[in-house]
C-alpha cells in the first residue's frame, strides 16, 4: 500500500501510472466546472465520474465517509440559508409557509443548484488528495517549475504537520496514563485543555525550527548568496516522466473545459432554466 | 599529515547566558585523525562542535574570542554553504534531520545542495546507501524506520556529500547496542578506506575506543586533557572524577592497578585486556 | 562585550529595536519557522474547521486564527505568510473547495498582518505586561476579524453564489464571532506564556523580515 494525503492506495493502482502532474492539473481544472454549470443534473454527473474515478483508482472508498459529515454540514447551512432565512420576496414563487417562514420555489431551486455545486468540487479535492503522494504533490509543483524554496516549505510543512499529530498524541496518552479523561467534561473544560496543548505544541515546534535549521545549514542548503542559487538537479523529476497518455489526459481535461466555457457561453447550455431535473421538480412543487 | 582543524584560545558565550559554554580551547586536528570527545552534560561539546562546521556563530548569536580555522580559514571567512562542502555533521537526534517525504530525497538533498548532476548523484546514492545498507529502503518515508536505520540514514545524507571532515555529535544516544554497533561499522570503514577526518562525540566509549586515534575531554566548558586514545585512558582517576565511565575491562585493570596487583600500562580495547590476562594467569 | 540582560529585564521597546551593532539577517530559520507554522495551523486550523463548520470553511469557533495572528506578531513577515496560506490546506482537508479557499486568501492576510503590524508599530510588549498591550491587540483581533467577515461572505461566498443576501448575517457574524472568540480563548494564553521564551530565539524577527 503507499500512503497518500488521505489514506492508502495499493500499490498496483493505475492512478500511479499518471504524472503528479496531470493529478494537479485535473484538480485545478475540474475543480473550476461547477463554477459553470447551475443544473444539478451535470454537477451529479460529474460526481459520478470522480466516484468512478476512485473506484478505478481503488481507492478505500471509506475514505468518503469523512466527508459525510461535511456534506451533511453544509447541505443543512445551505437550506438554514436558502430556505428558512428566505425573508420575504414577493417576485418569487410561494410553494409552501410553516411556522412563520415562506418558502419559495427560487430558493429552493437556488438551494439545490449551490449544492450540487459545491459536491462535485468536494468530490475533486478528495480525488486529489486521495491519490497523491506527499511526494507527487512535491513533483507537481517542480514540474511547474515553482522555485526550489516553495516546494521545500510546502514539503517540510507536512512534515511538521504529522509530528504535531504525533505530538498530540502523545501528550494526550501521557495525560490518560495519568487517569485523565475528558469524557462527560464540559465544553468550556475541553477547550481550556486544548489551550493547554497549544502551548506544549508550540513549544517543541520552535525547538524543533532550530533543529531543523542546524541540519539544513549542515548539508549545505542556503536561503541567501551564492549557494542558494546553485543549480539544482531536482533528482526527484527522473523517476516521472510524462508519457503520451498523460498529454492525452491533460488534452481531454483541457479540451472539456474549453467546451464546457463554449456550450455554456454560446449555447446557454448547463443553465437552470436547461435542466430537466429542476423543471421535473419544479412541476412537482408548484 | 596537515593540520586541518585549529582552535587557538577559542571561547564561545551564548547570548542572554552568564557563563561561556567554551573558555580558552586549543585544539589541533591532522588530516585523516579520528578524534574522540568525551565528557560530562554541559561541558560544552556540542558547542564545540557546532563550532566546527560554521553553526557557532552562523545561526547562533554569541560573543566569540579566539580563532576557529578549518583548513587554514577563519569558519567565519567561508561563505554561506561553502564550508559544509567539506564537513559534514550528523546530531544525535535522527529524526530533527529529515524534511524530506523519503529516504531517497534525503539523500540527494545534499547532493542537490551541492550542484551535482543527475548522473553525479546517481553514481553517489549507489555508493552511500552499498555502504551504509539501505539498498532496500529508499523509497520508505525515513520517519517511519526504526531508530538504528533512521540514524544510518541520517549518516548516510551526510555521507554522501563526501566531507573530508565528518563531526557526529552522540550519533548513537537514541539507538540499542545492536544499531549503535552498526554506526560504527560504517565509521570504521570510512577511516580505513576513505581517510576522512572524524570527530565523533560520544557517552559510549566501547565502540568508540578501539577507533579513535586521540581523544579529548571536556569538563565545565574547559579542555582538561588531550592526547592519545593510549595514554588518555590512563588518566583513569581524572576521568573518574568528570563522571566518565569507560569500559568495563579497562576499569577493571584500573581496579587492579589501584590495588598495587598490576604496574602495566592499562588496556583501552577488549583484545588488549584479554591478552593482558592472559600474561597475568600465564 | 556587551552588558547580558535577562529577557524578565527588557523592556518593550528593547524587544523591537535594532541594538547598535546587532546583526540580523533572513535566514533558513525563517524558512524553517514558516514551514512550522504552516504545519502546525494546519492541524490546528482543520481540527476548528472540522470541528466547528459553519459551512464552506466558515467556523463559529476558529482554532487556526491562534496560529495566524501569534505566529504573525512574533515572526513578523514569515508568519503573515504562513499564516495566509495555511488556512488553504486547513480547508481543503475540512472539505472547502479548491477556489474558494483561494478567494479566502485576502482575509486571511489581514488576520495576520494587523496584530502584527500594531506590535511593531505601537512597541507592543509580546509577554503582554500591561493595559495597553491586551487592549491593542483585543483591537487588532477585533478589526482584522471584521475585515475578514466582510470579505469573506460577502464578496467571496456572495460572490460564487453560495450565499444568499438574506443568510449573509449568519456567515458574517459566524466568521467574526468564530475569530475573536477563539482569539480571546488562545492569543494572550500563547503570548503570555511563550513570548519570553520567544524574543530569545534567533527565528524571532524584530521587523519584518529579520
């Protein structure tokens, strides 16, 4: 198994034959289609092949499961937000009135659009992370040739990023060894002991800046003068290299999207008053 | 053989602290020496020896006197990175060193550092990692290894750069006797076959012992005795007395000695003791 | 050789000035310290965004703004820096959306950048010694939290069409009360108990940038 961003992927998944590359790009790319198609009907679509996506590229689909609650989250402040704080709009279309509060078929209609939007942008984050490698992500960025410094920091952030979980961890058993439990403790009591773990994290993360710098400094790695400016071989880039379906990957993404811009600009295509979804619903409400 | 390392009255005060961490240290190092320091916490090794490859006073705020010359030149005069072309340094604690997502990229990061072409570092990583037995683990997160091979790996990054002046400050204090056994294999390789100069700082003598050419021992930021690994050990009641404890059959024969049954000079390896012995059941 | 002076003896304005004759310089450390904080917010930020979500990366209780506006006052540029970026992997992991999460990146900014520009322009004592120093920063939380709801609902949510006119309050009172109550739980904590420690490190940076 090889340990991505956000679980594991055996080592045998085709998602590993395609450039870190084309994984960023897809993700830039894709993540921008909802941005231009309002019927949820093509938004779910493309939920659909990121779930296919996944499934191809065995993913644990489990992972998903994270996102559940995030999805519930937000599909509950949409209609907090759509739905019950409405106000009163009188150019709209009234389908139902409970408890003092109007709904409108607009609304409910904008409700579902936003939705079906943010999914499928989800979807794409969660592809992504699910697929790459810390050190695809690094790739990525060097193929775009963003400066050596960037990659580094984003790279040690992640570093630092798992030791302060480890960190946590580890005050929280030492604390439980002591027969501390925050079971049944109140709100107020669990937030002043996480104050109280801010400051230790904080603590072995500034010793840890000086370690880190001692040992960086000692193989030669320089921010300023002469020796930042070497050359670097980027080592790393010769164990990827971009083959002919990862140009016809990166075609296809690029392709759709300038489609996409085309069908919904020049044909009103993905529009509202186009989705056979919102209209069927429609029929069904008024 | 040239001197390559020369501390002349060298003393060193960390900012915001009362007292220097070194005081008045004169030390001369010959190309290819393995130099032992030992002594007890706090007695300014560390500092010493981050004062040898350029982090006293490069990241360190201080009030420095005395000289500190690596190859002829102040450790001040070398401009950044130029001197950890040549000496490298390994610390006690592997896992402060990583930053890379594998061990491969911990590697080469140095070899990048330095300039090196692909097929140069190529070429490097095959040798480093032959020597130091980590064929099979390049493409594991170095994090995720267990204490002996993190600090193998830490030593192999190093490495790799080919320093001609190597300092590890307590390369073994986080490892069992086994992976500590394993650090020095690799050092003892590398003073028979490569000729470097090698400081190495360390609590365990065993291992240390049978390698070092000299040894020095620091006591309460002070240089309070230097020579070779022979005759330092027979200091025995000086370095009783700084809390140092050597190996068990060298303080055996000092037991001996103290208790007027031996008049030799004292042992300092497992084979000279045991053939010592020997003669006295003979 | 300098007169030593323990860092309970220094005073506000020592903390901030240049002393004739000290050297500072960018260095690796700051690299170093950005990377650190980035991580670290990272873990902070995604544990308030997962455990608190208001919704599309809003949270009514924003453990990240510590990292943000702390790291920020004591390390100058770097930590504005890191501070402005790591909310976007924070979100990302909490299930933000790639592009809004970049849309956030102005707010995030000003969060950093005000606490730390009024500690360098006000000689604001970090290890927070008197009136003055809770008050300005309280301040400072309080306007950079304001900008940061404004911006944030209003022109990048209403913006992307993910809020209507109507619910805008809710986000935007979310967003500010998520900040200044978490910033009132954890900022004069941190900077009570770590400046000290701090102000003597070589990362600390009296500037901006050293």
């Amino acid at each position: 198994m090889n340990k991505t961003l956000l679980g594991y992927v055996p080592t045998q998944s085709p998602i590993y034959a395609i450039h870190p590359f084309v994984k960023l790009f897809f993700l830039l790319i894709v993540s921008l289609f909802p941005m231009f198609v309002t019927a949820p009907e093509w938004n779910m679509l493309l939920m659909l092949v990121l779930i296919l996506l996944m499934w191809i590229s065995r993913v644990d689909m489990r992972t998903l499961k994270i996102y559940v609650p995030v999805a519930i989250s937000m599909g509950s402040i949409i209609i907090i937000s759509y739905i019950l704080m409405s106000g009163t709009h009188p150019e709209y279309q009234l389908i139902a009135r409970f408890a003092g509060i109007k709904v409108y078929w607009e609304r409910v209609r904008d409700a579902i659009v936003v939705y079906f939007r943010i999914l499928p942008m989800i979807f794409t984050m969660v592809f992504f992370l699910s697929t790459s490698r810390e050190r695809d992500v690094i790739v990525a960025m060097r193929t775009i040739r963003l400066p050596f410094v960037v990659t580094y920091v984003f790279a040690m952030a992640l570093r630092s990023a798992g030791m302060v979980l480890e960190d946590f961890q580890i005050v929280r058993q030492a604390e439980q060894a002591r027969g501390f439990d925050s079971t049944g403790k109140s709100l107020a009591y669990k937030i002043r002991k996480y104050v109280n773990y801010m400051i230790p994290l904080f603590a072995l993360s500034l010793r840890r800046s000086e370690e880190f710098t001692n040992a960086l400094v000692a193989r030669g790695y320089a921010f300023t003068g002469e020796a930042s400016r070497v050359k670097r071989a980027d080592y790393v880039l010769t164990h990827y290299s971009f083959k002919y379906f990862d140009a016809i990957f990166t075609a296809i993404i690029s392709i759709s999207f300038i489609a996409l811009l085309f069908m919904r600009y020049g044909y009103d295509y993905f529009a509202i008053d186009q989705s056979i979804l919102l209209n069927w619903l429609k029929n069904i409400l008024m | 053989m040239s001197v390559i390392i020369e501390i002349k009255d060298y003393s060193w005060q960390y900012m915001n602290t009362r007292q220097a961490a070194l005081n008045d240290i004169n030390v001369q190092v010959k190309e290819g020496m393995f130099v032992g320091i030992i002594g007890a916490n706090g007695s300014g090794k560390t500092t010493l020896a981050y004062s040898l490859n350029g982090l006293i006073p490069g990241q360190y705020n201080g009030i420095k006197h005395g000289e500190v010359l690596i190859y002829g030149k102040e450790v001040e005069e070398y401009k950044s990175g130029e001197l950890q072309k040549f000496t490298g340094m390994v610390f006690s604690d592997p896992e402060a060193q990583f930053t890379a997502m594998t061990v491969e990229d911990e590697l080469v990061f140095g070899l990048e550092n330095l300039g090196m072409s692909i097929p140069e570092i190529r070429e490097r990583l095959e040798w480093v990692t032959e020597l130091t037995g980590l064929e099979t683990m390049l493409l594991k997160p170095p994090y995720e290894l267990s204490g002996g091979q993190k600090q193998r790996v830490a030593l192999a990054a190093v490495l790799a750069m080919t320093p001609k002046l190597l300092i590890l400050d307590e390369p073994t204090t986080m490892l069992d006797p086994v992976s500590r056994r394993r650090v020095f294999e690799v050092l003892a390789k590398l003073k028979q076959e490569q000729n470097n100069t090698i400081i190495v700082i360390e609590h365990n003598l065993e291992n240390l012992i049978p390698l070092a050419d000299r040894m020095i021992l620091l006591s309460d930021s002070r240089l309070i005795l230097e020579d070779e690994t022979q005759q330092f050990f027979q200091n025995m009641e000086l370095i009783s007395q700084e809390g140092i404890y050597p190996p068990g059959a060298l303080q055996f024969f000092y037991e001996l000695k103290k208790a007027g049954k031996i008049s030799d000079t004292l042992p300092v390896t497992l084979p000279d003791a045991s053939k010592q012995l020997k003669q006295l059941f003979d | 050789m300098s007169e030593q002076t323990t860092a309970s003896e220094i005073t506000a304005d020592e903390i901030w000035e240049v002393q004739p004759g000290e050297r500072r310089s960018v260095g690796v450390i700051h690299i170093v310290i950005t990377a650190l904080l980035i991580g670290i917010g990272f873990v902070v930020g995604a544990f308030g965004s997962i455990s608190f979500p208001l919704g599309f990366g809003v949270n009514f209780f924003w453990t990240g703004i510590a990292v943000q506006q702390i790291g920020a006052v004591w390390f100058g540029g770097w930590g504005v820096l890191a501070g402005t970026i790591f909310p976007f992997f924070s979100n990302a992991i909490a299930g933000t959306p790639f592009y809004v999460s970049a849309a956030y990146i102005p707010a995030n900014l000003v969060q950093a950048f005000l606490p730390a520009w009024v500690f360098r322009r006000f000689k604001l004592d970090p290890r927070l010694k008197s009136g003055r120093d809770y008050g300005i920063l309280f301040l400072a939380m309080i306007v950079s939290s304001a900008f940061g709801a404004l911006w944030s609902p209003l022109v990048v949510l209403k913006g992307f069409g993910l809020l209507t006119t109507d619910s805008l309050p809710l986000f935007i009172w979310g967003w500010f009360g998520g900040n200044v109550v978490a910033g009132l739980v954890f900022n004069f904590v941190l900077l009570k108990a770590l400046s000290a420690v701090v102000i003597r490190t070589p990362a600390f940076v009296k500037r901006w940038w050293s």
